[in-house]
C-alpha cells in the first residue's frame, strides 16, 4: 500500500497567460532600448568634458 502513488492529473493548474490577455499599444525595440541608454552615456560624458 506506501508503495503505491497517487499522481493528480495534468493541468495548468490556475495559471494564467497574461500575455494573451493584454497586449500594450506602444511596443519598443529591445534594441531601442539599448541605443537610447549609450545615447544617455554619451550625452553625460560629453557635457562632462566641456
């Protein structure tokens, strides 16, 4: 009897994929992301040079 296991059955068991259920209306670039943050670098280095 200990020997025998009880397996539930397979579910997504209350999870929820949000990404099918909001979808934003401005959707950026990863990579836009990253040019505008060595835009910002630059920036401040150059207004600490001068």
């Amino acid at each position: 009897m200990a020997d025998e296991r009880i397996s539930m059955p397979a579910s997504q068991g209350g999870l929820v994929r949000y990404y099918n259920e909001y979808k934003s209306k401005i959707q950026i670039k990863p990579i836009h992301v990253v040019a505008f943050a060595i835009a910002v670098i630059v920036l401040e280095l150059l207004i600490r040079i001068f």
